[in-house]
C-alpha cells in the first residue's frame, strides 16, 4: 500500500497539516497542538509513513493516526500515535476453526511490523529499570512452551523484537495481557504495543485484539521525569541522570532473581544513550 500521510519527528506540524493528502483536524490546549487523522474524526483510514532519513518505516494501513507539538517549540512533531487497522476478529468466537484463523492472520500482521522496523535498522531498547532478558524468557505464556527457561512476573510484557515467536507460541500468549516491543535510535523511540482479547465464550461483545505503535522523541520520553512543571529539557535530563542509580538497582534485584530462575542475562548490553545522558552500570 502507498502511503497517503508522511512525516517525521521535529517537522512543522502546521505544514505537515497543509500538505496532507488527507484530512486532519487540528485542537489547541494552551500551547499544545494535537491533529487527528483517524477514521472517526475524517472518515480516512491512512496509511502511514513515518520519514527519516535513515530509520524510516512504511507502516500498514492505520484507523488512526494521531500526533502532537507544541507551540513554544516551533510547533515541531514530538509524538506520533498510530492505530492499526488489525484483521477483524471472528463473529463467534465459539467456532475454534475461524479463531484459529484470526490467531494466525493477527499474528502474521504483527510480525510483519515487528520486521518493518527492524529492517529500517531499529535497536531494541531495553530501560534502566528493566531486566536485560532475550527471546522467550521476555515474554508471559498461559502454557508451558518449549525452550522457556523463565517466565517474567505477570504484568506488561517487554518483549524482545528480535526473537521470531512460532504461531504455536503466540497463541499461548496470555489472553486479555499485553505485550510492548522497544526501540531506540538518534533520540527517537517507536513501544509497539499489542494487546490480547480475552476469547471468552461468554463475553457479550468480541473487541478483538488491538495494536498500536507510539514515535517520540527523547524530549518526551523524558517527559515521565517532569515535576512541579519543570519540563525543561535540561531539568528533564538532570532528574532522569539523577534516577538511574535507583533505576540500576530495581534491575539489579531483577536480574538476581531472574538469573536464580534459569534466565540468560545480557550483561554485555549496550545501553541506549537517551538525550544525551549515558547509563554506566
């Protein structure tokens, strides 16, 4: 599919507005400034292309494409919400034959754009306060799965990009659970995230599965680190340096347990160097 809207981090968001070849609507809180081009507010369903000179990605057709800036800063794009147009669940969840259909139509839809953005040369991103796990240990499954040395505690998984999960895997992925995939290059980020339904028999209505991908800069993801409403750059940078020692110990704790479980730690890591401020174990 040609992409019908394309734009990158740090462009005009007005002009991005202007050139469009499809419809946006704009809103303003004090100085932020939001544009929607998603199916409910234009009626488009778009397909995305975010531009970068390096890392750019063409994404499937999207419901919604939503970004923001603010205009103290230019009005330059700092975040970039998309919406996937995932394939619709079954009518009956009940007939295991079309859930089976729809399990491996979703799961070949998110592999696809798991693989876009590695081949545009993305690096998985792992926090500071994560462990650093790989493969299936990353991931939380409702059955035993071969080759699993250690499941991580229930909650929000943030799973590694670079391991392929088989389609007898990702059907064993938790129902109702969710699922993040990081990454970061030139102080930008993309969290794929994908939720699970829950594929209960009884439910009065199928919202099916749901995936999501977020583009931001540096800037913001530092953002978590504001306080009092000092949201400078610099004192964003100058909290999140100042936490990482609190944040290098969360993961310690972690990895120590995890490690005593069976798990593969990465301690060779390459940490990702966020606005400039490095991590130093």
């Amino acid at each position: 599919m040609q992409a019908n809207l394309s734009f990158g981090l740090g462009e005009n968001s007005d002009e991005i507005m202007r050139k469009s070849a499809v419809p946006i609507r704009k809103s303003t809180v004090s100085t932020a400034l939001m544009y929607d081009a998603s199916r409910i507010a234009t009626g488009v369903e778009p397909v995305f292309e975010f531009k970068d000179d390096r890392y750019g990605v063409l994404f499937p057709q999207a419901t919604s494409i939503e970004f923001m800036s603010d205009s103290e800063e230019g009005a330059r794009v700092r975040n970039i919400e998309v919406t996937f147009k995932v394939p619709g669940p079954p009518h009956d969840i009940k007939d295991q034959a079309a859930l089976s259909a729809y399990d491996d139509a979703i799961y070949r839809y998110v592999m696809d754009v798991i693989a876009r953005i590695n081949r545009a040369g993305w690096k998985r991103f792992i926090a500071a306060d994560s462990p650093r796990l790989s493969g299936l240990d990353t991931y939380v499954f409702d059955a035993p799965v071969s080759g699993q040395k250690y499941s991580p505690p229930p909650g929000i998984d943030y799973a590694d990009p670079t391991y392929p999960l088989t389609l007898e895997q990702w059907t064993h992925l938790r129902a109702g659970g969710t699922v993040i995939w990081s990454w970061h290059v030139d102080n930008m980020f993309i969290d794929l995230q994908y939720t699970k339904d829950f594929r209960a028999a009884d439910a009065p209505l199928v919202v099916g599965d749901q995936l999501s991908a977020t583009i931001r800069t540096d800037e913001t993801w530092l953002d978590a680190f504001g306080k009092d409403g000092d949201v400078t750059p610099d004192a964003l940078r100058a909290r999140y340096r100042s936490a990482l020692p609190e944040m290098l110990a969360t993961r310690r704790k972690a990895e120590t347990m995890a490690r005593a479980q069976g798990a593969t730690i990465l301690d060779h890591w390459n940490e990702a160097v966020i606005s400039g401020v490095p991590v130093h174990q």
